[in-house]
C-alpha cells in the first residue's frame, strides 16, 4: 500500500470516530481541551490498535474478528446512545422543574436555566473508543492477506491514529458549536447519531447497505 492510500484508508476509517465526536461535542456544549484531547486521543489510540491486534489475529482466527466485531460494535454504540437518550429527557424534565422554581423565585421564565457542563470520563470514552473502532480490525486482517511487513503495518497504523486522532478534536469543537444551536435537544441528537452509527455499521456487514 503507498501512503496516499493509507492516508484515504485513515481518513475512512475515521469517520465513525469523527460522527461520534460531534456528538460528544454536542454533549458537552463548551468543550475543554482535556476533555477533547482526551476523546481524541483515546480514539486515535484505538483506531490504531484494533488494525494491529486484526492483523496479529488475522493468523489465527480471521474469520471469527470480522464476524464477530459489527455486532460489538452495534451493542456498545446502541447502548450508549440509549443512555444519552434517557439522560436528555431525563435533563429535560430536571431542567423543566427547576425553571419552574427559579421562575417562581426571581419572576423569570420556566426553562431558562442553563445547561452544566458534561465533562468526558473514560468510562464515557472507553467505550467508544472500542465501538468506533472495533471495525477497523477487519483492515487489520487485509493487511494479513496481503502479506504487508511488519514495518508497513507499524506506518499504516500510526498513519490511521494520527489521522483519526486530528479529525477527532476538530469534530468536538463543530459539534459544540452545533450543540449550542441546538440547545436541550443536542443531546438527543447525539444519541441518536451513535445508534444510527450501530445500526449502520451491523447493516454493512448484514450485506443489507452496499
């Protein structure tokens, strides 16, 4: 493979990681730096990892890491976006109450109050970190296939975290400006990105989407 291939590769594989960051920067509405370089990076870590551990894999048991990896990746992203879905109505109704009371108290307007910061933990990240990226490790048995260097898979690899890493902290910092557009329902529409992201990638391999 020449780089310029592995870079367009990079940039594919990428963009699950980069449609789950915009979401997590919608989450978090005015991100830290911490905070997104931390999601960045966990990302760029296992983007890179998962072709490695397919292509250490992809002489054992390939067969078993491309059809088993969709479905991980599918249950993991389901999940969590059905925990920021509960976590968005349940706001609103927390945000909904307490406007209540703050408009009783002050003479101003239910719903006003705004929004606390939703800081990223890794047992936030790690998670994602695997499902957007578990996928990747059916590139790791190409790799396998293709009888590539050990050398030539260390680059590739490097090249596909770094790139993920980049897109990655560009993308939390889009969605946060489109999280502020969006006010209460950025975090239902994060949510729901991650699950559409599940169904997808289980579709892709179901053969259902070309």
């Amino acid at each position: 493979m020449t780089i310029a291939e592995i870079f367009v590769l990079g940039f594919a594989l990428a963009m699950d990681a980069v449609a789950v960051s915009v979401a997590q920067g919608m989450r978090m509405r005015h991100p830290r730096w911490r905070d997104a370089l931390l999601l960045a990076g966990a990302f760029g870590v296992f983007q890179a990892a998962m072709p490695l551990g397919g292509w250490v894999l992809s002489f054992w048991f390939a067969g078993v890491v491309s059809a088993v990896a969709p479905w991980i990746a599918f249950a993991l992203l389901a999940v969590l976006g059905g925990m920021m879905l509960r976590e968005a109505f349940s706001d609103e109704e927390d945000d909904d109450a307490a406007g209540g009371a703050d408009a009783a108290g002050a003479g101003g307007t239910p719903g006003t109050r705004v929004a606390s910061y939703a800081p990223v933990t890794l047992a936030v990240v790690l998670p994602l970190a695997v499902a957007t990226s578990i996928d990747a490790a059916a590139v790791g048995v190409t790799f396998g296939v293709l009888s590539l260097g050990v050398g030539e898979v260390l680059v590739a690899v490097a090249i596909i975290g770094v790139v993920t890493a980049a897109l990655s902290l560009a993308a939390v910092f889009v969605g946060a400006r489109v999280g502020e557009r969006l006010g209460q329902w950025a975090e239902v529409v994060g949510g729901v990105i991650l699950v559409l992201i599940g169904l997808r990638i289980l579709l892709a391999h179901l053969g259902v989407l070309g």
